[in-house]
C-alpha cells in the first residue's frame, strides 16, 4: 500500500510542518510507503500551474 500526502495551502506551508512528517513516519513504520509531497507555491499560483510545474 502507497500514500501521498499532499499539504495545505496556507501561507508558508511546507511538507516538513505541522503533522505532516510525523503521520509519515507512522505510516511508514507500519508497512506503508508515503510521499509527502512539497509544493512550496500551492498558495501563490493555481493548482494546476503548480502540479505541471512538479510533475515536468
């Protein structure tokens, strides 16, 4: 089983905030393999500008 986490869109959010670290560390001790993903622009541009620029 694979997760991905994707975090939120306030103002300096990072994948390396709030819980996001911990639930991944927990996921992964229990056999679950886990992405978080950072997307430092998500509160500055559309999504979609975002996810291109990530995925490109």
């Amino acid at each position: 089983m694979n997760a991905i986490i994707f975090h939120g869109s306030a103002p300096h959010a990072t994948a390396k905030q709030f819980w996001y670290p911990n639930i991944s560390r927990n996921l992964n001790s229990r056999g679950i393999a886990t992405i978080v993903a950072d997307l430092p622009r998500l509160d500055q541009e559309p999504l979609t500008e975002t996810l291109f620029r990530e995925c490109t």
